[in-house]
C-alpha cells in the first residue's frame, strides 16, 4: 500500500493532541451516546427507565473534529444552534464483547468534548423518525481538547461544567451518569470492533442551550482538563 498513488490528496489522519508527548494520537471513529444523564434526558422530553431501556449511539464523521480553542463558524441551515459538553474517553486497544470487568484494559484516556448540535434539525428528524445526522455530523461540530493519558482508569465522579461568555449553564457531575464507562464499554463492544484511536462523547448533563456568533464557551470536567471554543459569524 505504501506505493499507492491518489487521484488527489488524501484527507489529512484526524487526530488529538496528548498532554505531555509530541505525538498525537490518531482518530478512528466517534461515537456519542444519546441521553445518559436522567435531568438532561427529562429536558429532551424522553427520560430514560434504565431497566428496560439500554444506551443508544450516534456517530460523527471523524473529519468533524476540531481542536479546543478554535474559532468556528456558525453553521449553515441552523437558527438554534447548540453546546453540549462532555466528557470522552479514548480506546487505546482494541476490544470485541468485552465484559465490564475488563473495560477499563481498553482505555487509554479521557478528553472534554463539546457534541455541537444543530437542534431544530436533530428535533425535526427525531420526530419525524429520521436519521440524526444533520443535525449532529457538522462540519467544526465534534470540539476536543487534548487528551490526557490515563490508561485503565475508569472515571467514576467529577464534576463537569460549561460557562457561556462567563455564565455557567451547566454543571453536573460523571457521577450521574446513566450507563457508567464501564458499561458504554461493554455495551459499544457487543456492536463494533472497538480499536485504538475510537472516541466516546459520553453525553450530556442537562441545561444545553444555543449558541450566537460571537459567544465563547468554556468548559471543564474535575480530573480532566479545560475545552474552549469561539462561535464566529455564519459564512
Ligand atoms: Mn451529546
């Protein structure tokens, strides 16, 4: 393969920054798991009954990542444009029916994410029982901050945050959590082949808003990091 030619260039390999190392780790797939926080679920008008319910996914093109700190443009054919922050973790090895005994083997690490979310389109699709997905791919749309190695810890609590131009409008704690990393693990594992470089945006805590040009979000997860993005004006 090494001699393959292209009829133009190829997309550059998504990838994160590490804390502490040159090298950045290169980005498989991303998956983002629908309602896993109870207040955020009630606030979507589809709480969650974990007993007879299991956790859904949604995926997002890899080419939508961008880095924290970035100005991004507001996104086209949206008027309700919408952060929810997040924390992710990142597989490092590679995992097939995996049990939550051996979850944590797969992880490599965690990030803060922003799920950025075009919610009249995603709303509009849900009730109308179509896909998601111009309402969650978009372009700029998958916001991560660096990540920061902590292979085989599972993150169990810590309180994870989002300011607005300074105001907070959310702050919740991973210890609420519907279906915990163990169990997204386990879970994600019984439907793909998770691999090294796999991320997952765990889900939102409640109190997601939208977004106006000119906004600056800044968020935190205790344990983890900082993420920040600019929201620029509409192309
Ligand atoms: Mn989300």
């Amino acid at each position: 393969m090494s001699s393959a030619t292209y009829l133009w260039t190829p997309p550059r390999t998504p990838s994160a920054a590490v804390r502490g190392r040159a090298e950045r780790a290169p980005v498989n797939r991303l998956f983002f798991v629908g309602r896993n926080y109870h207040a955020h679920a009630a606030e979507m008008g589809r709480p969650v009954d974990k007993s007879v319910e299991q956790p859904f996914y949604f995926t997002k093109s890899p080419s939508t990542l961008v880095e924290s700190g970035a100005t991004v443009p507001y996104p086209p054919r949206s008027s309700n444009y919408h952060y929810e922050m997040e924390l992710v973790v990142l597989i490092g090895k590679p995992g097939f029916r995996v049990a939550e005994a051996q979850a944590h083997e797969l992880i490599h690490g965690y990030a803060c994410g922003l799920d950025m979310t075009r919610r009249d389109l995603q709303l509009a699709a849900r009730d109308k029982g179509r896909p998601w997905d111009t309402g969650k791919d978009i372009e700029h749309g998958s916001v991560l901050s660096e990540i920061v190695p902590m292979p085989g810890v599972v993150i169990e609590r810590g309180a994870i945050e989002l300011r607005v131009n300074g105001q907070v409008r959310q702050n919740s704690d991973v210890d609420k959590l519907i279906w915990n990393i163990r169990e997204l693990i386990a879970d994600l594992s019984t439907l793909y082949h998770l691999q090294p470089g796999d991320l997952i945006y765990t889900g939102t805590p409640e109190g997601v808003g939208p977004v106006q040009p000119g906004d600056r979000l800044e968020g935190s997860v205790a344990g983890v990091g900082e993420i920040a993005l600019s929201v620029g004006a509409p192309e």
